[in-house]
C-alpha cells in the first residue's frame, strides 16, 4: 500500500512541517536515550486511511524500557480530495505524548494541526501541556516560560483556554500543571501563522527534553511511593483522555483504522480500583461510559493497557456515543462556548 498525499499546497506545507517537528522530536527523544537509557532507538509503525488513498501517517513509538514508560509521535494525514461530497478538505497533524519511566520526569503532551476545508480555508490547533506525576515547580515555570517567549501575543489566551479544556470536573482538578491551546486559529496571515506553529512546536520540543533530562539525572532512582504517585497520576491521564477529550473521540468516531495510534497517549499501567472509585462523581451517561472502560481492562488491580486493549476501549467508546449522542455534548472545550473540535487522524 501506498499513502497518497493531500493535493493541496497548503496542506502539503503542513505536512512539511509536522514532519520536520515529528524528525526533530525523535532524533532528540533518540539521543535522550543514548545518555541516560539503553539506547533503543524509537520504532516508527506506518497506518493508511482507506489503503492510502485518503493518506494516513507513520508513528514512532519509544523502545526504551529504561527511560519511557509509553511514548509515541504520530504525525498524520487525511484528505478527501476525491470526495465533494466531504466539507473537509485534509486534515494534517502531529500528536505526541511522552510518559518517561522514572516517575519524577514529567509526561508532555503536544499536539498542531491545520485542517483545510474544501474552499481551501483552514485553521490550526496548537496544543502542548505539561504533566507530571510528582511537580517540579521549576519545570512548570521553563515549560510556560518557553511558550511565553515564543507566542507572547496568544500565550494569555491560549492559557486560559488550555486551562478549560484540560479540566475535570469529576475530579475538579486539571489534568496538568500548565497548559497551551490555540483554538480555530487564523489571523488571515498564512505565513505569520505557519511560523507560529513551527516556532511553538520547537519551543515545546527543546525545552521537554532539557527537562526530562534534568529531572532524570537529579533523580536516578525513585522509590515505591514514587512509582504509586505515577500509577494514580497515569490513571487519571487514561480517564480525561477516554471521558472527556473531544480530539480523541472525535478522532475514534470518524473511523477505525488508527485506534492504536489515536490511544498512543495511554500510559502502559492504570489503578482499576482508583478508576473504579471515581465512578460516583461521574454524571450520566458518562458513568456508563466509565463502565464500559472499566470491563474492557484487565481483570487486575493494576493492569496493563496493551494494544489490544487499545482497541477494545476504541470500540468501546464508539458504542457508547452511538447510543449516547448527546453526550458529546458533555466533552472538554478550550472555549466559554462548547465547540466542535476535529480530529480526523
């Protein structure tokens, strides 16, 4: 099979420049490795939309047992340009999520995307937060500080949007400990705006891995007590991203072709019986939701979320939107104003 790419230019410079971040991100995450893991190159795994004829992507997925817990870069590609039926014209992104081993290294999540209608208008979606299992204070302030300096017009307002969006209200706490998102974002300048992207791509990149080489370096071992803080960090992680974020559902409902890459994000290890106690804080029908997760995982107290569970909790959350439209509704949102956010990867 063979991926074929998008037609448009715009959505051929996109894609440029996911991939230029996804190559940058992986020989940094790969050298990160030759210093302070076993030196386990990531592994990229190629996925194709409709046997490529609507494009599809390649991940690279962390080999190194001794400095990731789970990792993956997923850069993708959908377009319909055989299609005037669709709206969308293409869809072009790169989303990561980092979970490094040692318990004191924060996880990072980064997502930028353009997404080009038929008529050739388009916006991006830039998102990247912080998330660690036990906070460093000095490593929240770089990761904002980083993102400061490179958008100081946009970081007031996509902080406050990342802080709506990265919010639990089952838990009423946030996800991370600080947050970016660019909704829909078009200033009308192409140029300016395909800059900003790169440039805070970069920002995020660079500045993650000084921290996570730091954090590893001051922290060689860790300790029991560590390791707990990280599995109840990693459980919480695994339920924002099933129960409440609109770009992995979106995501999962527009097809199954990519179910193991869209759930990249989920952490290698989650606290059943953690998850399980939240249950009463969740309003209907997501409780029903949370029980479809919940029978899907492996019957242990601390399970394993391997690929094949991957897909089990994809369907999962298909059949549960299926039977519950409305609660789509119900779904994180950067804005004051619920909107629809796409994620056709």
């Amino acid at each position: 099979m063979k991926r074929i790419e998008a037609q448009f230019e715009k959505a051929q410079k996109a894609n440029a420049l996911v991939e230029a971040l996804q190559h940058h991100f992986v020989e940094k995450l790969n050298a990160l490795g030759k210093t302070v893991g076993d030196d386990q190159p990531f592994k990229a795994v190629e996925w194709f939309r409709d046997s490529g004829s609507h494009g599809g992507g390649v991940r690279f997925e962390a080999q190194d047992g001794a400095l990731f817990n789970r990792g993956s870069v997923n850069v993708s590609q959908v377009h319909y340009d055989d299609d005037e039926t669709k709206k969308l014209g293409s869809a072009t992104a790169i989303s990561t999520i980092i979970h490094p081993l040692n318990p004191h290294a924060p996880s990072m999540h980064m997502h930028i995307s353009w997404t080009q209608m038929r008529d050739a208008k388009g916006y991006w979606r830039m998102m990247a937060d912080l998330n660690p299992a036990i906070e460093d204070p000095v490593a929240t302030a770089a990761f904002a500080d980083a993102l400061k300096k490179a958008v100081p017009q946009q970081y007031k307002e996509a902080s406050a949007q990342g802080d709506r969006y990265f919010y639990i209200p089952a838990l009423k706490r946030h996800r991370g400990v600080t947050h970016f998102y660019l909704e829909n974002f078009n200033t009308e300048n192409e140029e300016a705006d395909y800059n900003l992207a790169h440039t805070v791509g970069l920002a995020v990149i660079d500045t993650y891995i000084s921290l996570v080489d730091s954090a590893v370096k001051e922290h060689p071992t860790f300790s029991k007590a560590d390791r707990e803080k990280q599995l109840a960090y990693h459980t919480l992680y695994l339920f924002q991203v099933l129960t409440l974020d609109r770009g992995t559902t979106s995501g999962l409902l527009v097809h199954n072709q990519n179910d193991v890459g869209i759930l990249g994000s989920i952490p290698a290890q989650i606290n059943k019986v953690l998850l399980r106690s939240w249950k009463a804080n969740v309003q209907r029908p997501q409780d029903e939701l949370l029980d479809a997760i919940l029978a899907v995982l492996p019957e242990s107290d601390i399970c394993d979320v391997e690929n094949e569970t991957k897909a089990a909790l994809a369907e999962a959350v298909r059949r549960h939107y299926s039977a519950h439209p409305e609660a789509l509704g119900m779904q994180a949102s950067g804005n004051t104003t619920p909107t629809t956010v796409q994620n056709h990867q």
